[in-house]
C-alpha cells in the first residue's frame, strides 16, 4: 500500500469568514538604507545611526484595515520638518545625502479612520567628523617684538563631530604624553562640550620649535576615517595683519570702476586672504586677483561693505573693511505747509509760509539743495530763512521758511538736489506761490462710485477725485481694517490720479477701501479721506460638491444641495440633470434647499447633477446614484498569505472586506479574474452559497498553483441579482518568510527583498548582490555566473558575488544569516549539542573562479568563526547541491564567505538554503521529498489560519 497527498484547489471549498475592520496598529519602522548601526535604548525607542552623506530610508509598517494612510512627521533638526501627507502603504522616507541637520526623532503615523491613530517613532543619529582646525595663541596680546618672546604656548585644536572625538597630539610623529613630558600640559576648556583639546607649551624650550599634528577620531564608527591637520611652529610664528587701500567710507558714482587693494603687513606662516560682502555675496562682476578686488561699472545693486580677512591661524584672524555708498537720487517731492501755529490751511498774507523740499538719496546727508525764486539764487535775509536740514520733516528735507508773507513773496520757488561734482544727474521741483495756485483739496467719490460690484475674477476699479485745490496732491490707498494689506502685499497704494485699478479680483478682497490726499506734492495740512466699498459677486457655495450615493433597487431616493453662501445671495435659477440631461420638474422655490425625490430602478442609475445660479454665475452638486454594490476592500495583514506547493508552485490566501454591504441589494458573489503581464490566467465566479457579506467581516478565498517567484494582478468585482461592481485590484507576490530565530524545513531562495533575514556583513570589502536573469547586466561577463536560478526559471533570484572591477584578487564578501538560538532545543540523548543540516545549492563556473567558504559563527563569551565547508575553482555549468551536519554549542550563524578569485571571469552564486534540524539525511525519491515537504507545509497552514484540512488534503491509498 502507498500512502500520498493530492492537493485540490477547485474552488469548491468553503470561503473562510473572519472580523476584519480595526485599527491601525502594531506600527513598525524598518530600514533599508546605509544604516551603521540600529539599537534600542532605555526607553525602547530605536536608535538609527547613519554616516553623513549616505541614504536613509525607512519604511513605517503598520497593519489596520481599510488600509491606513501614512505621514511621516520630524522634531529636533531640520528646519523643514514635515512631510507632505500620502496614502501609500508602507510609506517610505527616503532622503539622499542625508546631513547632520537632518538627524533628530522622526514619527510615523498611520491612520484610517477606525479608532486611534498608531504612532511610531525612530530617532535618527547622523554621523560625521570634519577636518580639525589647529590655531596658535600665546597668554598676553600686547607683542612688541618676536612673537615667541612669550614664554607659553597654546595649540588649540578644534572639530565638530559625532559622536564626540577622540584627540591625539604629536610632535613630529612621537606621541605627546603629559605624563612624560613636564613642558606641556593637554586640557579641555570649560564650555567646549568635547570639541576643543589645547595643547599647552610651558617655557617654550628648543625642542618646541616642530611640527605639530591634531589627530581626531571617531574609533572608525560607520567606517569614518581619522583626519588630521598639522601646524609647523617656528621662531618665525607671527600673527596676521593688513590694510585697505581706501578709506572706511568710499563713495562712488554708478558705472565707476572700484579697486580694493589688501594688503598683508605682517603674519608667519603667510596669511591666506578672502573677499566678503555684506549683504548677500559678492557681485557676479567682482574680480579677485591676489589681494586685490576689482569691481567693473558698479551699480546701486553692489553697494555695502566689503571685507577683507587675512587667516595664517596664529592667534585671531584679521578684519578691514570699506563701506562702499553708490550714489542715487529719486522720487523729489515738495511740501507746502501754511502757518502751523495759526491752524491755517491756505496762504494769508501775514502769516508764515514754509516750503519743503526731499529726495531719496543716497548718501542722503551729502545731497545739496539750493532754492531759487523766479530763477535768482535765494539767500538768508530778514523774512526769507534757509534749513539745509529742516528738524520737523523727514531727516534730509531742506525747506524754506517765509515770514510774514507779503506781495512780494508771491512767486514761483524752485528747488533742486543734486551731489556737487558728481555725474548723478541733478533733479529739480517747481512751487508756484500765488494767491490762486494754492487752495485746499477737496477729495469725492463719483456718484455710484461708493460701492463697485465686479465678478470674481474680473477687473475692478475704485475712483477716488480730488475735484477742487491746488497743487493737487496724490491719493493713498489702503483697506480700512488695520491688519489687512493692499493686494499688492503692501499697505498703501500710491495713484496719482486717484484711480486704483484690482486685476482678476477674489472674494477676499472684498470689503472697505481708504482713499487719502497725501501730505507731500501740495499742501501739508489735515488728510482728506473718503471710502469706497469693493463688493466681489461669486456663484453660490454648495454642499455637497460630490457625492457617492448607493441605494437598493425601487427605493426612495433623496437628493439634497445646499446653498451654503452666495453673492449676491438671491438665487435666479435651479435645475436637475441626470446623465447631462435636464429633468422635467415643477418650477422650485428659490427660497427653500434645492431637492430631488424619485424611485430608483435599473433604468434610472447614474450621474445627477443639481445646477444653482445666481447673477454672477453656476455651480453644481455631483450625485452618483446607483445600486451598483461598492468596492471590496483588500486586506493586506493576511499572516503568511502564502502556502508552498510542489512543483515549484505557491498558492495565496487572498483576504478582503465588503464596504455597506446592506447599502445595496444582496451580495450573491464575487467576479475574480487573475492576469499576468495583461494576459487573463484566470477568470470565474466566486458564489457566497447564500451567505451575505457582513460589514468588517473578512473573507477569504484560496488562490492555486502559482508559479514561485512570479507575482500576478487579482481583479475582483462583486456581484448583486441586478448588477455588477466595479473592479478593485492589486498585486499578490511571493515572499519567504523566515523563521528566525528557529532554524525550520523552510527553503531560502532569496525571492524577497527581505532574502530571509541574511544581512551583509559590514566588515568585509564588497556585498553580495540580489540578481535574476531579467535584471543582469547585459554588459556582464560572458563565460561565468549562473543564467537562472537553481530551479531553472528566469524570474527566480538568487544571490552571487561580481569578480569584474573594482574588485581585486581576495576580496571577500561574506553574507550572514539570522542568529538562530538553540537553547530551547533538547539535544538527542547520550548527546550534549543538537545537530542541524545546512543545505544550498551552488554555482562556480569561470576559469577565474575564486573560492566560496561556508562559515559558522557561534556566539559565546568571544564569537568563533570556523570554515565547516569550502570549495575551490572551476565547478562546472551547473547548479550543484551541497549539505553537511553542524553541532553548535550555543546560538550561531552561517555565513557564506565569496572570495575573488584571479581575474573577472569569477562570479560565484548561492541559491536554496536552508537550515533544519536534525542531521542531514540521504537524498530520497522525489516522492519521499514531497511528502516530507508537503507534510510540513499543511500542518503549519492549519496550525496558522482557520481552515479546515478536508478543504485542502486528499488522502489515498493504493
């Protein structure tokens, strides 16, 4: 009698119901990136350290359904500390090149709706050590003569660093000890934080005068280098000094070339010179040669100071800098201000009269004013006073003050600026004093002027006249609510005519307008103001915008829009669509909230569409109306969705939840269909055999003889007695779950990205690389390396070592599995170790095949390494199989160890492991393995989810 197992997937047995809906939980941050190290600390919080300048990624796994939305949020860092909201699972942070401002505690929080959001933190600790800087300083300031008179010394070395370095000083190449060397003393400085070692020479002596090095470390953390820097210290050592070839102050007109010379004066080793600018950075057109700066047809533009600083790092560094002014003159404006003390508005013989004149100017105390009347220059007399800087105007205003006014002083005044024996031209303003040329401005708006209706998005114009007066000054424009700005971003709005024109106009620029006479350009008394209200019509606000709608077949549905505001708020018109084509209904009232009653039926499915209006324009409510059921919702949690098969075949529990399944009428099925590269493998009805979809409640159904490693698109749609769903899909994929810390039957073929727990050992010289047919390099060596995987597919991947360059002879890469833990495993009796088999496939061919060991690592006091197999040279084409017996004496490792052989054509690949217990066994038929096999599988499939085994085992006997 011959006892086998047949599986049967045909779709015949029981779909499988479970709870579904919960919230997120469980949130996990995993990496991927170029991490050093990962840890935990007291509080539990991982700790992901990572070299300055390398790739972070990480990735927030989070289980919950409906699939929760994930954002990823940062604190202590950066300035930009948030990230842009998404919905994709498993969201990844990815930032490349990452910089120390970028380290601090980043959080994952994922959300769907369903009870509290799940949150997760990882603090990120970036890594870096800068080149030192090594200056010299000496104990007193005042220097008269040599530098090194002084008796004492000090060598300061500075750094930034994390985490903090470690400082080694040298003279020449002996190591500085303070313990045996009574000249020097090496300290930290109060308030460095472990960034600054001073090196201390007490009563300098011959053998002081040397080369001295700063060396810091980080003790290799994520493989950073020591760096260095060296000082050579002689009898010579000055500190630096210099001067400018201009003054502090240069002024200049535009279009003028500018030379800045510096020069060094003093300083050993020689100073090292550089040009500033403040503000901002030099001018694009600014020339450096040596110590000297060349600006070409200077402008406005390159004014401010430029600085020169002269560094030898010997005591401080050295500062000169020249404030350069390029002069501009613009905007002359005039005043006429009546007799102040008499509250006087316009010019009454008698009384005093001021005129006044300022320019914006720079620099603005160097401008020159001179006054004439009627074309004479005019000078101080008895009724005519000249204020160069008048102290009750504006600083740089010049005014004219007229006392006691009488007939002769009625003329007309001019005023001009300019900069004596400058090219900047002069600029000039004419005041004509007369009787009739001067009167108060009297400030209207236009009739029907005082409220300007325009559409949202058309153009506005508010009209504000000085209709009366002279000289007619100009109109300020702001908003009459203190807090609000012009549209412009300013506060006030100049019009010379008093027009302000308002281009594409929104609602929130509605509301009230100022209009002001402006004190300058005419006379210099109380503002007249006036106000003209902008009022911005848009179409009515509705809710809702859109609406998803799902109904049974012949029930009363009600659709409702809401008017929520409207300007003006009068409506004109309301009409129903449905499918864009206007329903017949009785005229609405205006006044009440739009509404639509009808029966639904099959005919009667679709989009409607509630049009509202006012005068200004239309807007729309959206309804979808159907009795089309809505989507299923995959469940992505599924635990260990897949089963392995023989015949290099998987099957796939597929999971998902019903969204309102009452909303509709009754769920019968479901339509499924399997495709793969667009090709449809599979298509059929999945029947619910009575049973209705409950809301929450999982359903689940088993998906045969997939092709490992292949992944393939499911679409699913479900099924009412008058209608279809739409299709929802998704791409199921084969992954290996790895059974860590426990070696188990289970067989590694590095289909995942995951590849089973394996990591790279960081200590060796290059990786092992995860690789298929589909992703060679087309431009590999020809005649070594494997063409597919072990099972003969060209998806399936496996892992190998690239002999090409960079890589040189001996260069090894080691790949390390998961550290299993033995402990609770009970050795066979008369034994005090248990025994394990380790079982992979591999692939040597290449004439310059290197050699490929198998390592066991085993972790006690001190972790051993020893070679339990190796295997040298040319092998062959083809996959071959290795397996031998391991003991360890505590919880252990496997690492397979490639090592480069003589020249390129040396690629060497790994292909199945796997790692079980008990001694290796001799190989057996194929159907001894697959019962073996087989056997396994199903008992961990019953053991992990709740189907029953009828549903998937046949047994038969023969």
């Amino acid at each position: 009698m011959e006892l086998f197992w047949v599986l049967l997937f045909s779709g015949v047995c029981p779909l499988v119901w479970g709870q579904g809906v919960y919230a997120p939980a469980n949130a996990q941050i995993v990496h991927s990136g170029a991490a050093c190290n990962v840890k935990d600390d007291n509080i539990s919080e991982r700790i992901y350290t990572i070299k300055e300048g390398d790739t972070l990624v990480l990735q927030c796994i989070v289980k919950g359904h409906p699939r929760p939305q994930v954002r990823w949020t940062k604190t202590a860092g950066s300035a930009s500390d948030k990230f842009q909201e998404t919905s994709i699972y498993n969201e990844t942070l990815r930032i490349e090149g990452i910089q120390r401002v970028q380290g601090g505690r980043y959080y994952c929080k994922a959300d769907n709706g369903v009870g509290v959001a799940a949150i997760k933190s990882i603090r990120v600790d970036v890594q870096y050590l800068d080149t030192p800087v090594l200056t010299v300083h000496q104990t007193i300031s005042d220097v008269r003569g040599s530098y090194y008179q002084e008796k004492t010394v000090f060598l300061r070395c500075t750094v930034n660093s994390n985490p903090p370095a470690r400082f080694i000083w040298k003279r020449g190449s002996t190591l500085i000890e303070q313990s045996k060397d009574n000249g020097v003393d090496i300290y930290e400085p109060l308030y460095t934080q472990g960034e600054t070692k001073v090196l201390k020479l007490k009563n300098l002596r011959p053998k002081d005068f040397a080369d001295y090095t700063c060396q810091v470390s980080v003790r290799n953390v994520c493989n950073i280098e020591d760096k260095s820097v060296t000082f050579r210290l002689t009898n010579q050592t000055t500190p630096p000094m210099i001067r400018l070839s201009v003054n502090d102050t240069v002024v200049v007109d535009p279009g003028q070339d500018v030379v800045l010379t510096c020069e060094v004066i003093a300083g050993f080793p020689a100073p090292t010179l550089t040009w500033s600018h403040y503000p901002g950075p030099l001018p694009l057109s600014a020339q450096v040669r040596g110590a000297t700066l060349i600006l070409r047809a200077i402008t406005p533009d390159d004014a401010g100071f430029y600085n020169c600083t002269a560094v030898n790092n010997v005591g401080n560094p050295a500062h000169k800098s020249s404030n350069l002014i390029v002069r501009t003159m613009s905007n002359l404006t005039f005043q006429i201000t009546p007799d102040s003390n008499k509250d006087s508005e316009t010019i009454q013989m008698g009384r005093d009269l001021k005129l006044s004149c300022h320019v914006d100017a720079s620099p603005q105390d160097k401008v020159n004013y001179t006054w004439y009347k009627n074309g004479a220059p005019v000078f101080n007399s008895d009724n005519l006073i000249l204020l160069r800087s008048d102290p009750d105007m504006a600083p740089g205003t010049s005014s004219l003050e007229i006392l006691e006014m009488k007939f002769r002083d009625l003329a007309t005044y001019t005023c001009v600026a300019n900069f004596p024996g400058s090219r900047v031209p002069e600029l000039r303003v004419d005041v004509n004093i007369s009787q009739n040329s001067v009167s108060p401005p009297v400030l209207s708006v236009p009739p029907g002027g005082q409220v300007v209706s325009v559409r949202e998005g058309g153009n506005a114009e508010l009209v504000c006249l000085v209709v009366d007066g002279k000289p007619r000054p100009p109109i300020l424009w702001s908003r009459t609510e203190r807090d609000l700005l012009m549209p412009s971003g300013v506060s006030a709005v100049e019009t010379p005519d008093g027009r302000l024109k308002l281009k594409n106009v929104s609602r929130n620029m509605m509301g009230a307008y100022r209009c002001q006479t402006a004190q300058y350009n005419g006379l210099n008394i109380k503002r007249r103001e006036a106000q003209v209200q902008l009022n911005v019509q848009y179409p009515p606000i509705l809710s809702p915008v859109f609406e998803d709608r799902r109904s049974r077949n012949y029930q009363m549905v009600t659709l409702r829009c809401t008017v929520l505001r409207s300007n003006p708020p009068r409506l004109t018109d309301v009409r129903w669509f449905r499918n864009g084509e206007l329903i017949r209904t009785p005229m609405p009232d205006l006044k009440e909230t739009p509404e639509l009653k009808f029966k639904l039926e099959p005919t009667n499915n679709g989009s409607y569409e509630c049009r509202v209006s006012n005068i200004a324009g239309t807007s729309a409510c959206t309804f979808n109306v159907s009795a089309q059921p809505y989507n299923a919702e995959f469940y992505f949690d599924t635990p260990n969705p897949v089963r392995i098969l023989k015949g290099n075949n998987y099957s796939y529990n597929l999971q998902w939840t019903q969204k309102d399944p009452k909303a509709t009428d009754r769920i019968i099925g479901y339509w499924i269909n399997i495709q793969k590269n667009k090709q449809i493998l599979l298509s059929k009805q999945i029947d619910l055999k009575g049973k209705e979809p409950e809301s929450g409640v999982l359903i689940s159904h088993i998906i045969p003889d997939l092709r490992i490693p292949l992944s393939y698109e499911v679409r699913l749609a479900p099924i009412t007695t008058y209608s279809t769903g739409d299709y929802v899909s998704r791409i199921i994929q084969y992954s290996e779950p790895y059974t860590y810390p426990r070696p188990s039957d289970h067989v590694c073929g590095f289909e995942d990205e995951r590849i089973c727990g394996f990591s790279q050992d960081r200590s060796d010289v290059f990786d092992w690389t995860r690789q298929n047919h589909l992703t060679q390099n087309p431009k590999r060596s020809a005649n070594t390396g494997p063409e597919t995987d072990r099972s003969g597919t060209k998806e399936g991947y496996y892992m190998y070592i690239e002999a090409s360059r960079p890589r040189v002879p001996g260069d090894k890469a080691r790949l390390v599995s998961p550290l299993f833990n033995v402990t609770s495993v009970r050795a066979p009796k008369g034994s005090s170790r248990v025994p394990y088999c380790v079982s992979f496939y591999y692939h040597m061919k290449g004439k310059h095949i290197g050699t490929l060991n198998v390592l066991l690592k085993v972790r006690s006091i001190a972790s051993v390494d020893s070679v339990v197999w190796t295997k040298s040279g040319h092998q062959g084409p083809d996959w071959k199989k290795a397996f031998f017996d391991i003991s360890p004496s505590g919880p252990f490792q496997i690492v397979f160890e490639g090592i480069r052989g003589p020249s390129f054509e040396g690629d060497i690949a790994i292909d199945d492991v796997s790692i079980t217990l008990g001694k290796c066994k001799q190989e057996q038929n194929t159907v001894g393995s697959a019962v073996l096999i087989g056997g396994s599988h199903f008992l961990s499939l019953s053991s992990g989810l709740t189907f029953g085994l009828s549903c998937f085992l046949l047994l038969l006997y023969r």
